[in-house]
C-alpha cells in the first residue's frame, strides 16, 4: 500500500504540462508499438522529448518502469548513453528494479556500460542529427552519423541554404572518437552554435535543399548522390522538432512574446542579420533625405516623412517569397536557442515566425521584420556619415 501512495504523490506533485507530455508519449509509443514499430524509433521518440527539463526527465524514466515489460526495459538500457544527470541515472536503476520485480529478466547497467550488450545493434543503427543556427544569409550546418560495419561512423556533412540549395556535401569515414572531436572544434567563441536534432529532421533539410539545387538548374554535390541511399534508411521528419517542445497556442496568446522578438538582435547569432545593401541603399537615401529635409517644419513632420520611408522599405523589400524565408528562419532559431537553454529567447523567435504565417501588415508590423529594416537603414546611414566624416576638407581655416 506505500509503495502505490508514494507513485500516486509522485504524480500529483508533476506540472499539468509534463504529466500530459508524458502521458501522450507513453500512448504515442503504445499506439506505435502495436502497428509493428521498431524499437529504435520508439527510442528516438522518447530521446526527442529529453533534455527540455529534469523533471520531464525524470517522469519518462518513471513512467516507462511502470510499464513492466521487456520491450521497456531495453527502451530505458537504450536511454543511458544520452543521460548524464546523476539523478536520472538513479531513475533509470530505480525503473529497471521495478521491472525486474515483476519476473521479468534484466541486463544489469553495470555489464551494459562495460561489456557486449544485447542492445548492441539498436545503438549501432541509431543515426544522429545536428544542424547549426541560420546565419545571415539563411546558411545552416547539418551533420548526420549512421552506423558503419563493422565499426565506426559515416559522417554525412552539408551546408544547406534556402536561398541558394544544397551548397556542400561531404561523406567521409570516422570513428565515435574522431566525431566527438569534430564536433567539440565547432564550439569555439564567435562560431554559430550546433545543436542535437532528429536526424529525421536533418534528413528533410539535406533533401529540401537538394531539391531546390535541381529547381535551379544546378548539379548536386556527386558525394550527396552517392549518399542517398544511406540517408534515406533515416525516417524522414518533415514537422519542425521545436514543436515538439514549445506549445503553439500558449504562445500566440501571448502578444509580449511577438513584441519582445526585436530584443533577438542582442544576441550575437543575430547581430549580423542584414537586408542587402544594395537593396535597402535607396531607403537609406530617402532616410537621410527625410532628416535632413529643409522643407521639414517641425518634428512631427519630420517623423511623419521617416515613418512613410519606413514603411515602403518594409513593404518593398519583404516580398511574400522573403517573409517565408524569414518564417522558416526564426523557426530554425527558435529551436536552437530553446538547446543553449535560451528559452525567452526561443518563444520570442517562435512567435515573431508564427505571426509572419500571414501577410504583412504595413501600418501593424511584425517587429522583428521591422526592427531588421530599421537596423539594416541604420547601418548604411552610419557608413555613409563615417565616410563623410573622414573625407579631407577643402576648406582652409585661417
């Protein structure tokens, strides 16, 4: 009778949000598993909603002891390579006990991490995903590992871009070792930040850009055709995995999020986030023709004349093709700002991308479109005054 009092506490003292994340996970699996899922995919859905907090962390592992079957004790053996938390880790055991109590036959954590393991060849399938922020010209890193017999790792390497398509592909041959040191050498100060991702995700991303290489008459990478057939073992994932993390509708009820999105330009990973210069120079002129603009009578006038240059900059320049471009963006971000533990930050980016699913509004814009017009002005106007300002004078003073 404790022990069910002390699960029922348990329970109870979850936020409504994790114990229904659980919850669906749990029937998602179940659901799954009953069409002939793989255990694999099933461990790649739980690993997806691993990481946001430890409390989730913690009632996953739970949740799945209380499942009491085979198939949960190998999905939690599975979990341990992608937990560090010392606490999660005493979940993990306190779990397997609890299945272990029920007659059912378990791999000891001890001979898991040391030797051979009955779950070898799950691990050994399993692909990885990582993809890095977006930078100013809508660029991103995507890496995928897959498995290679007899050991070690494929490393499928791509630069994608949602402008220009599949840029670079790289396949080469390497070990667990050799990964985790090209990875570590990303992560230096002024390097955009790389991030976990479903490989799925990754996969939708190489493939996307691959396509949008062909729509512009140009020949993917030979190392990428060479890999297809190695990529498309990976289920593709085509919904974004922020998603998965963030609740949509809590934040569009949210207008402070949408307004604190201009605040993301703080941020070094978008600091340099530019429109093209050659396309804002005439805004910028119409900006300083405004300012200093003898026919201005007062103030109001003044703003009244930089509020219209504004405006037709943001309607000109984010054609419909651009606002999507920027959608998928902030999509992108949002998510890897919600893996540096930026969550503020992740919502914000998250509801300015959600708001830019409609048309623009010139007269209510969406902020960070704005903000980024402004800046990008801004920024040639304060070039052009420098230039100015460092020009020799032709006048001699006495």
């Amino acid at each position: 009778m404790k022990k069910k009092g002390k699960s029922k506490r348990t329970r109870e003292t979850l936020s409504p949000e994790t114990a229904s994340a659980v919850e669906g996970l749990l029937e998602e699996i179940q659901n799954h598993e009953n069409k002939g899922e793989s255990l694999g995919t099933s461990l790649e859905r739980i690993r997806s909603q691993f990481g946001t907090s430890l409390e989730k962390d913690l009632a996953i592992v739970t949740a799945l002891g209380g499942g009491a079957t085979e198939r949960m004790a190998r999905l939690l053996h599975a979990l341990l390579d992608s937990i560090s938390d010392k606490r999660v880790l005493k979940a993990v055991r306190r779990s397997l006990y609890r299945i272990e109590q029920r007659g059912i036959p378990i791999e000891p954590v001890e001979e898991k991490r040391q030797g051979p393991s009955v779950l070898r060849p799950l691990r050994e399938d399993r692909a990885e995903g990582f993809i890095s922020a977006v930078d100013s010209e809508g660029s991103q890193i995507v890496f995928v590992t897959l498995s290679r017999k007899p050991k070690g790792l494929y490393l499928l390497q791509g630069i994608v871009s949602d402008t220009r398509g599949l840029i670079e592909f790289n396949r080469a041959e390497t070990t667990k070792r050799g990964f985790r040191e090209f990875y570590e050498s990303f992560k230096k100060p002024g390097q955009l930040p790389i991030v976990d991702v479903d490989a799925g995700y990754c996969r939708f991303l190489l493939e996307q850009a691959a396509q949008l290489t062909d729509r512009r008459g140009e020949s993917v990478p030979a190392s990428y055709s060479a890999s297809k057939r190695e990529l498309e073992k990976v289920e593709r994932l085509e919904r974004h995995p922020v998603f998965r993390f963030l609740d949509e509708g809590e934040i569009q009820e949210n207008p402070r999020l949408l307004k604190s999105s201009t605040d993301l330009f703080q941020i070094d990973w978008f600091s340099s986030w530019f429109l093209p210069r050659e396309e804002v120079q005439k805004y910028a002129q119409l900006v300083e023709e405004a300012k200093g603009s003898r026919l201005v009578l007062n103030p109001a006038q003044k703003e009244t004349r930089l509020q219209e240059a504004y405006r037709k900059a943001l309607t000109e320049l984010l054609t419909e093709e651009r606002r999507l471009l920027y959608k998928r963006r902030l999509e992108e971000m949002a998510y890897v700002l919600l893996r540096e533990g930026r969550e503020g930050n992740a919502r914000a980016a998250l509801a300015a991308s959600i708001d830019l699913r409609s048309p623009l509004n010139a007269f209510d814009p969406n902020p960070f479109l704005l903000n980024l017009v402004t800046r990008s002005i801004y920024s040639i106007v304060a070039q052009e005054m420098e230039k100015k300002e460092a020009e020799p004078s032709l006048i001699v003073k006495p």
